[in-house]
C-alpha cells in the first residue's frame, strides 16, 4: 500500500511538473516589443527604391529578434500636418492587420515631426514615439533656404524647381505616388519659427530649455530620442560630401550631424546626441558605410527596440 502511495505522488508530481512546462510561457526575443514598430522616413524619404532600403538593414534586424515591424510611406515633401495625416491613415492599417491597440513609432528626420502629429490628434494609437535627428526646433538650413528665396524671387524659382523635381522623382521612383508633394513646404515647415508655432501646437516630450529633456511621458505616451553629431564619419562614403556642405549653413561651434542640431533633435528621453555619424549615418546609409570606432547605427535600433520591450511598450 506504502509503494502504491508513493507512485501515485510521484506520478502526480510528474503530471504538475509537465503541466506547468506546457503553460510557460516562452522567452521573447530581444526586440519582441508588446507593441509594432512602424518606421517613418524624412524629408524626400522612401520605404524601398531601386532595390536600396531607406532603413538599411534595420527592418530585417529588428525582426530577426522579434519585433513586428511595419515600414509605411508618407509623402516625401509636405507640413508634418500632412504627412502625419497619411501616418495616422497607416497607423490604422497597421493595427487592422496585427491585431495590436497601438504602434511605437521611429521617426527619422523630418519623420520626428510627423510621428509627434500623430501622437498628439491620435493619442489613442500611439504607444511611444522616437525621433531620431529629428527636426524638432528647425534647422538653420531651412532657416536660409527660405530667407533667400523670399529675397530672391530667381533663386526660389530655380531652387525651388530642382528640389520640386527632385521630390517628384523620388516619389515615382520610389513608387509612392502621392499627389501632395511640395518639397518648398516641407523645407518651410522647418524652419526655426515655423517649429516654435508647431510646438506650441503639439508640445509632448518638447524640452522647455535650449538643449535639456523633455517629458519622458505626455498624455499617456513615452517619448525618446537620438541624434548624431558629426557631419563627416567616413571619407570614402560619397554620401559624406551632401551633409558636409549642408553643415556649411551652421553657425561655428553649432553641433550638427550635416541637417540638424544635436540639441534641436532633443525630445522626451535622450539616449544620446553625440553620436559619431551624420543624417544619413543615422539611417544606416549610404549601404552601411558608418565610423568603425562607433556603434553600429543597426545596434542602436536593435538596444532600443529592447528598451521599448523592457518599458511594457
């Protein structure tokens, strides 16, 4: 009787052990955040085009490690208005097709802008935002682009007609085919007094001092962000000459990564904004060129995705 007891309580603990292996839950991966990521490309952005990705090698890292990652497109040249209309339009697809309550939104460049629109009509979708170099209080470029062109009526129409072109094409090419392309209102919409107007407008995670932090949550929304800081990274990297002569429109001593300011794409969280890469380094472009003695620009996404997932984000 003694024997048959016995079994029966190891027969038993055998039952509750295997059970209870069956109803753990499995380990998640690195960048399995609870919510998608949806990526948002700046100013004259693409998802993919001509075979290159715009998040180079980022998208297929992420979800290597388990992210639920959605590239969507916007038009590549309007107001942050615009575009963060489109983005909510996207944002709604997103989550009819996963199922999911909201989206943590990446935001590049001109990207930082349109996410904080979303964020701010549509708090509702948005778990997170993170603009990365994101034009969040102007840049000194678009400052001068749109001064000269209101002093000079030929540079706005030979300027203005290349960078319209140029958008255009980008827009065909790249297969998005938005109707609402105006590369001169994207380039108005960041300029210095137009972000303190868009600021006032739509103010989560926008620091109160020149290069402080901003709320790190704003009406139920985390916010963060990153930025690089040096215009030339890599000497044979062609890309280098474009943020190197844009970064001739910053005043001496003014830290810019070639488009924007280190401390004017502060927002929420800042992870860093000293990084060693320029715009485009941020990005992973141009095709991974990048500082060797810096971060991986995709390491950076990937440590990031995990921060989100330790945040229940």
């Amino acid at each position: 009787m003694k024997k048959l007891l016995t079994a029966a309580a190891l027969a038993a603990t055998l039952m509750s052990s295997n059970a209870s292996a069956m109803s753990k839950t499995a380990d998640t991966g690195y960048t399995e955040t609870k919510y998608p990521i949806v990526l948002v490309h700046g100013f004259l952005g693409w998802d993919t085009m001509v075979g290159i990705d715009y998040w180079y090698k980022i998208t297929e890292t992420l979800q290597d490690g388990g992210a639920d990652v959605h590239v969507i497109t916007v038009p590549n040249a309007n107001t942050p208005e615009v575009r963060g209309e489109e983005l909510i339009n996207q944002i709604e697809s997103v989550l009819a097709i996963t199922g999911a309550e909201k989206v943590n939104l990446i935001g590049h460049s001109h990207g930082g802008p349109t996410s904080r629109y979303a964020a701010s009509v549509r708090p509702d979708l948005v778990a997170s935002v993170t603009s990365v170099s994101g034009v969040n209080k102007g840049t000194p470029i678009a400052d001068t682009l749109m001064e000269t062109a209101e002093d000079s009526a030929a540079f706005d129409a030979v300027f203005g007609g290349i960078i319209n072109l140029a958008a255009e094409a980008l827009n065909i090419i790249s297969g998005a085919n938005y109707d609402d392309v105006n590369a001169m209102t994207a380039i108005a919409s960041m300029t210095t007094e137009r972000a303190v107007v868009f600021n006032a407008q739509h103010p989560g995670g926008i620091p109160e001092t020149a290069c402080g932090e901003g709320d790190y949550e704003y009406n139920g929304i985390r916010y963060y962000s990153w930025a690089g800081a040096d215009p030339t990274t890599v000497a044979y990297d062609p890309m280098d000459l474009i943020t190197v002569a844009f970064s001739q429109f910053f005043p001496e001593g003014y830290v810019n990564d070639g488009f924007v300011g280190a401390c004017d794409a502060h927002l929420g969280m800042v992870i860093r904004d000293d990084f060693v890469m320029n715009h485009l380094d941020e990005i992973n472009q141009f095709l991974g060129l990048h500082d060797l003695n810096e971060t991986d620009p995709v390491a950076v996404y990937r440590t990031h995705a995990n921060r989100l997932k330790n945040a229940g984000l």
